[in-house]
C-alpha cells in the first residue's frame, strides 16, 4: 500500500531553484521495522532522476548529497505496491530522518529552514492527512473486489477532503505571506483554486516573496491563464512530439481535433485514453485528429508512456505547462481535460467523457 496521497506530493513535486552550497550533505535515517537488505532509492523530485540506491543495514540507511541548490526529493523505500514514500527537502545542511515501517510518510524530518517550515505545515494538517490515507485504504480495497458503487462513494469523500486541502493551504498562505513557503505552495494549489483567490493570495505576498522563482511562476501563469468559453478561438502552439521533431497547432486546421491534456499514471487519464482510441480508431479516416499534451520533463518516460497506453496519435510533451504554458493557456488545472475543436478552429465542447465523447463525435462525423 502506498502510504501517500496527491495532496502532499504536489507540494513538493515543482519547486524551483534555492540557494544551496556545493558540498557534499549527508541523509541520515532510522526507519524502525525493516529488514536488512529492503531497498531505499534517493530522486529528486524536480528532476525526476534516481540519485543513488541504498539497502538498510540495522534500521538504518543513508545517502551523500552533492548539493548545487535546494530541491525537493523522495525517499522510496520497499517496491512494488509495498513501497513507502517520504518527501523532503534538500538544503544546504544535513537531514536526519527518523521512523517506523508503516508510518514512514510520517517520519521525523530535521534539515534546513524550508523542511521545517513544511513541517510544521504538515503537521497542522494530519487529521486531514490521516482521513486521506484511511479512505485510500478502503478504496484499494473496494477497486480489488469490484465494489463499483463503494469506489464511487468513497471517491466523492476524498475529492471533499481534498477540496478542504486547499481551502486550508489557502489560508495557510494568507497568514504566512512573508513565507516563501507560502509562494511555492500557492504554486502547487493553483489546480484547486479559482484565478480570482490565486489573484488576491499572491497579490498578499511580501515585496520579498514576490521575487521568489516560485511567485515568478505564478504570476505567470496569471498573465497566461484564460478563460476559455465555447466558441472561442484555439490557442495555436509549438511543441516536441516523441518522434523528435516539433508540432504546430496550425497544421492541423482543416480537420476536427480532439486536444486532450494528460498525465502519464493518472488513472482516469488511462481510462479516457482506452476511450479515445476507440474513437481515433474508429474516426481518424473521417477527419478527426487526436493531440495529447502532457507535463513530463523526461522524454523518454513520455515515450515510454505513449507506447504503454497505445497512444498512436500526435504526443506531445509541454514540460512548462504546470508552470504556465498551453495548460494555462487553456485553463487547465486538472487532468484528465479535453477540447474538441472545429475545422475552423473554434472550440465546439470541452471535457467530452465516456459515451458523451462517441456520441457527440458520431453526430458531427
């Protein structure tokens, strides 16, 4: 079982640049329970690269550092379903790590200033994380036996929960302005939240925070992100396909297209891409074109991705969406999300799921 939820890797998953020293810093852990031998791998998590690869020897394990700036990175420890997850973040001063098997989300972290600002974010929030993880379990639980009408239930729980997530981040942040803690979370919130409170939190930040890499980036993604209605006018484009070359929007005019926005292992994104090649295959000689976008930093996993979930349509990758490129440019917060445009270029329906998406295609071709 995966002893994570979203709500706290997203926190850690894009943040950008600190400053940090050259030398080598030392991980140290205590993780009670395991046996010697359980493998521990050390990513970092902006990167999205294995670092180093480890075994716990008497509880315990550790990891050199050579530290160029402040990153977030991932303990992993076990494989497989078993595998637990701890997020940190790499500063410029050691880390001791201490925990039990089971309990390794919720391990003791001690580094650096950002780490303990998390810290004591995190743990104002552990009832909240608490429930998430228990309706996680019975969710598994409920997916292995093919109790449909308790995924559902349990599903709805858990968007609630997560909803009062970043209602509490939100607040976090308008009483932390002069945090830059508070700018790299609002980052990470900005799925969740609606462009007129991203506006007026960080309009709140200090003159200080403001000139964080991480506020930089939100105030980006301010100034691209639209509101975009049916009947408007697509957004036109450039990005690497994974055949190497470059795609431009424009080419395709002429035909119908089907932009779809996905996440390589989001599971409703795996089911609506079984879907969308049951219509490609069905409709791609009757005019119809299929555009996958998707925020992977690394080509080759996006590669490997498209091929897994037979993707035989343009895949592209957009490794500054989440920072405010064409998902901004499109409103995107969340994924699975689509839009089906005219042969003029007009946006004729958004997030077409399921049977709506072969229905409403069948009707036009």
């Amino acid at each position: 079982m995966r002893k994570f939820t979203f709500l706290t890797l997203c926190f850690f998953v894009s943040l950008c640049s600190c400053s940090g020293t050259n030398g080598p810093l030392k991980i140290t852990a205590d993780i009670q329970g395991y046996p010697d031998g359980t493998m521990v791998v050390l990513r970092n998590l902006e990167t999205n690269k294995i670092l180093d690869t480890t075994y716990i020897k008497k509880y315990k394990f550790d990891f050199d550092v050579l530290n160029t700036k402040a990153a977030p990175h991932g303990i992993f420890i076990g494989k497989g379903r078993e595998t637990e997850y701890l997020a940190l973040f790499v500063e410029n001063v050691d880390i001791t790590i201490s925990g039990k098997k089971g309990e390794v989300k919720y391990a003791s972290v001690k580094g650096g200033e950002i780490q303990s600002q998390h810290n004591r974010y995190f743990n104002s929030r552990l009832s909240l994380e608490l429930q998430l993880d228990s309706l996680t379990n019975v969710l598994m639980g409920a997916m292995q036996v093919q109790d449909m009408e308790k995924v559902q239930a349990i599903s709805e729980r858990q968007r609630n929960l997560i909803q009062e997530g970043f209602v509490f981040g939100a607040k976090y942040i308008k009483e932390n302005s002069d945090q830059i803690y508070s700018a790299f979370t609002l980052k990470n919130l900005i799925g969740g939240l609606q462009k007129s409170e991203v506006c007026s939190l960080y309009d709140n930040l200090s003159p200080e925070v403001k000139d964080s890499e991480y506020a930089k980036t939100i105030l980006k993604w301010l100034e691209l992100n639209k509101d975009v209605k049916i009947g408007d006018v697509a957004e036109g484009f450039t990005l690497p396909d994974i055949k190497g070359g470059k795609v431009c929007f424009k080419d395709f005019q002429g035909r119908y297209i089907l932009l779809e926005f996905w996440k390589p292992g989001c599971p409703g994104c795996v089911r609506e891409n079984e879907n969308i090649l049951k219509v490609y295959n069905k409709y791609k000689e009757k005019n119809l074109e299929v555009i996958s976008i998707a925020n992977v930093k690394n080509m080759d996993n996006l590669i490997k991705a498209s091929d897994k979930y037979f993707i035989k349509w343009c895949s592209l990758q957009d490794i500054d969406s989440k920072d405010g490129n064409v998902a901004a440019r499109y409103n995107v917060t969340v994924v699975p999300s689509n839009f089906l445009i005219d042969p003029s270029g007009r946006i004729i329906a958004k997030d077409l799921k399921g049977d709506e998406l072969e229905k409403t295609l069948k009707g036009l071709l």
